[in-house]
C-alpha cells in the first residue's frame, strides 16, 4: 500500500493538490484537540465540527489517552499552549473504542509472537508493558482521567481551558463529559 500511497502523492503534487491546504502552520484558532487515532475519525471528526485546514491542532494516538505527565501527547500540548499560543484543549474520546477492549496481557502476547519473549523481557527491565497496553474500559471514566492530567498538569497554566468529550463514531454527535 505504500508504493500506492507514493503514487497518489505524485498526483497530488503533479496537480497542485496542495494550493488549498497552504497555511503558515500555526493554527488561526486558539484550540488543540487531542483524540483517538482511529481511521473513522480522520476525515469525519473535522466534518462534524466544521474544522477546516489551518484551523486547529490536533494530536491523534491510542485511545486519545495520555499515559504520563510527560509522554509525547503531554510534550504536544506544552508546545502548543507556549509555542502556538493555544488556550482551549478539547479532548475527544469515541464510542466503540478499540484501546477501550484491548488488555495488557492479549498484547504482549501478540508482541511475544511477533517479536519473541526475549524482547518482551529485555522492554520489560524498563516498563510493564501489561500495564502500559492495556485499555480504559470505560470510556467516561478514561476521558476524566484524562481531562485531570491536563488540568493538574504542574506546566500548564490555569487559565488554560480543559474539556472532555465522546464523539459517537457513528453519527459524530458530541457529548460532553463534566468532572
């Protein structure tokens, strides 16, 4: 797929495909968006809150959770609120959620049978990967969590504006997840 994908970028290219999306990179709104990776969301996400190119930030991983005060999400959102001048965080979680069902210990051993249990020994001197694999189960609770890592955050200042959502992967319809 992607010798496809290196095909379609010489068309684009080619066709100046990319004259509509050219921006300076720093968004005009003042909003970062933090939420799942899950392809149903790439394209209907912006759709359903009428985001267009340029518009926000928006940072895409596993569940759209963040695992640690100072994981790569947690590194986006300083530079956002210091570099880009973002003063609203949306954290967007979703319905039917696959970082929602998954375990630590179903991953490993899918890791084990790729990679081999030595490997899985040698990373795990280092962390607990049943622990940092596994899911949230529930989804209300998860976007909580997160909305309280943020706002607790000892970088992130108080005026910063921290609120949690779940977006129906169905029907994009938003619900908002109070404290």
């Amino acid at each position: 797929m992607i010798d496809e994908i290196l095909e379609n970028n010489r068309r684009f290219v080619a066709g100046k495909g990319y004259e509509k999306h050219i921006t300076d990179g720093k968004p005009s709104g003042k909003t970062l968006i933090v939420t799942c990776m899950d392809t149903r969301l790439s394209v209907m996400l912006p759709e359903a809150l009428g985001i267009k190119n340029g518009e926000v930030k928006i940072v895409k991983v596993a569940g759209g959770v963040i695992l640690d005060d100072y994981d790569a999400v947690m590194r986006s959102i300083i530079v956002g609120i210091y570099e880009l001048g973002i003063e609203e965080i949306m954290l967007i979680h979703h319905t039917d959620c696959g970082a929602g069902k998954m375990t630590g210990e179903h991953m490993k051993q899918l890791i084990c049978e790729r990679v081999g249990a030595d490997k899985v020994a040698e990373v795990e001197r280092h962390i607990d990967l049943s622990q940092w694999l596994d899911g949230f189960g529930d989804t209300e609770k998860s976007v909580r969590a997160t909305m309280r890592r943020v706002k607790n955050h000892a970088l992130v200042p108080d005026n910063i504006i921290v609120r949690g959502f779940i977006i129906d992967s169905t029907t994009g319809a938003l619900t908002e997840i109070g404290e």
